[in-house]
C-alpha cells in the first residue's frame, strides 16, 4: 500500500511522511566456553613474552642468522594444533562476517533504479484548476523517471473536492494513489488549493507526497530531503508559478536521489563488530605462531652461560644446543669453567 512521503501546506510548514516500516534488527549470541581444561590447550594457553614474568620459564631461540633471542614461556611447549587453529578462526568468520555484512549494508545503502519497464510508467499530470501545461511539465519530469525508474505524477485539485469526505490531504492522496495507480511504483504528489484562489492574497495551499511501496530500494531515506525542497519552492512560488516551481524541486533533488546513503548507527555497530573479529582471529594466529616459535625454542637452566662458538663466533648458551646454530660446528661439553 502506499504511503505518505511527507507533505505541506502554506500556513503550516512541511510534515514528514508516516513510517509504517522498520528495518529489523538482528541479534546473535556466541556461545561461552566453560570448563577448564585438564592439560595445556594450543589454543588458549600461549604465554609468550619478551619479558620475564612470574612462573613463566626462560628459553633461548635461534635464528638462521646465528642470533639468539630470549623468550620467557609458562606453558611448555605444547605443538601447534593446525585444525584447531583452523576451525577457530572459520568458527569466528562463520558468526561475525555475515553480520559485519548485513550491518555494512545498512551503514552504506546504494540506492539502486527500480525497472521503468516493469510497469505503466507513464507521468500523470492530471490538473484541475488549470495552472500547469500537462505535457511540458510531464516532460520535465523525465529526467526523475529516468535516474530512479518512479514514476513522478502530478495532480492539482481544489479543496472542496475532498475536503468535507476526508479527515486529511493525506487521506484523500491514499485513496487518489489507488484510484489512479494500480502498482506501487509511482510517485504521487498531489496539490490542493482554495477554491477562491484567485482572488485571495494569502493562498494557503497544501500538498502531499503519496509514494508506492515499491520504491523502497530508491526513495527510502530520501523521502524527507524532496520534502523539504518541494516545501521550499513551493512557499516562494504563487499559483501562477506552480509549473517552474514543481520543475525546480524535481531538478534540484534528481542529482542527489541516487546518492549512497549512509547511516552512522549502523557503520559504528559495523566497525565494533570487525574490531572483535579482527582482534580474535589475531589472537589465534599469533597463539598459534608462538606456539610454532616456541618448538624451537631451548630451556635455559639456572646455572647455563653465554658461550662463544669458536669457528664463526656466533653466541649460544650452554647446555641447549651440540652443533653451532649458524656454521653448525659441533660444541664441545661445557665443563663448567
Ligand atoms: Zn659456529
């Protein structure tokens, strides 16, 4: 069913249209773990640090380049779980990315044209006070028809031929909308004006938007922008100025109706929720190569030295290593002195 866009009238300003629709919301819930596990688990127990800390044990780790480094390391060093690693972070993708997707599509709304070719898209311009030349202001109204694929229909009726059968302008467009239209693709507006207009100095005047359902993709938000132009040119025109007035709403909102749109509710929750997901699937993969890390690494017990290989002079430290790391030269057995 259609619905008011939004209207206006001279003595009372411009109103917004009725909102019927929502757009509904989603909710998630990630499952808590529970439970302690009994022994070291690759996944959650890395403790990797470059710094000492309590109970945590010290190891050395050499590299290609004959350096060594000490890492400090409470867990042990339990193996890397690859399929664990792997389902963890397809587990965290499958929940957080179809919402960071949806919660996108929110944030960033691409209107996009509906087909003119799907219906009746003829422009109606239907006036019966005789203010407007039917056919060049249809033709201005092209230009709309063409970027959105609404239709834009315009009909001008004298107040006595609703007002004492209708509580409201509103009301009246509704039933004109289905009595002219039967798709909810067009774009009605429809102006009222006193019937003694042309002799009155103060012309109140009121208008209505009444928009199709299946606009959606198009007006959704924009609905209130073309109500503010309209009311604005609609209060600096008198009756006699209508037409130009009419044509002038339509050209300064066609360039800006298929602007992107964006919602800033919806782009925060967006970025909240890839903070989480980015910050999890990096705990797992730096858990995970801690863990390969610390397969090479080499407990460093209390009484060890700092020793010097005698080939190539590449630093390692006693009791953790029988070939040099860097020129592979076997190490003598430190004696202690
Ligand atoms: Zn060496």
């Amino acid at each position: 069913m259609p619905h008011s866009s939004g209207g206006g009238s001279h003595s009372g300003g411009s109103h917004g249209g009725s909102s019927h629709r929502s757009s509904g919301g989603g909710s998630f819930s990630s499952g808590g773990h529970s439970g302690d596990s009994g022994g070291p688990n690759p996944l959650m127990d890395s403790k990797f640090s470059r710094r000492p800390y309590k109970d945590a044990k010290k190891y050395v780790i050499y590299n290609r380049r004959g350096k060594m480094k000490y890492v400090y390391h409470e867990g042990g060093t339990t193996a890397p779980d690859w399929a664990l690693t792997i389902v963890a972070v397809l587990v965290m993708s499958l929940i957080f990315l179809p919402i960071i997707k949806l919660a996108s599509l929110f944030a960033y709304y691409q209107p996009h044209p509906i087909n003119v070719n799907s219906y009746d898209s003829t422009i109606v311009i239907d006036d019966h006070i005789g203010v407007v030349d039917d056919e060049s202001l249809a033709k201005s109204l092209e230009p709309f028809r063409a970027e959105t694929g609404v239709a834009p229909s315009i009909e001008i009726v004298y107040d006595s031929e609703w007002i004492d059968d209708y509580d409201s302008l509103e009301k009246f467009a509704y039933n004109e909308y289905l009595r002219i239209f039967n798709d909810e693709k067009h774009w009605l507006i429809l102006i009222s004006y006193p019937d003694e207009f042309r002799t009155q100095e103060f012309v109140d005047w009121k208008w209505e938007g009444m928009i199709g359902d299946d606009t959606y993709s198009v007006t959704s938000k924009k609905q209130v922008i073309f109500t503010d132009i309209f009311q604005k040119h609609m209060v600096r025109s008198t009756p006699d100025q209508l037409q130009p007035a009419i044509t002038a709403a339509f050209d300064e909102f066609t360039p800006r109706v298929m602007d992107m749109e964006k919602s800033t509710g919806a782009a925060i929750f967006m970025y909240i929720m890839l903070g989480i997901y980015l910050f999890c699937v990096r705990y797992f993969v730096k858990n995970h190569y801690e863990h390969m890390k610390m397969q090479k690494a080499y407990i460093v017990k209390g009484n060890s030295v700092q020793l010097e290989c005698e080939y190539c002079g590449c630093m390692y430290i006693s009791g953790t290593i029988t070939v040099c790391p860097h020129c592979g030269a076997p190490i003598p057995a430190y004696n202690g002195e």
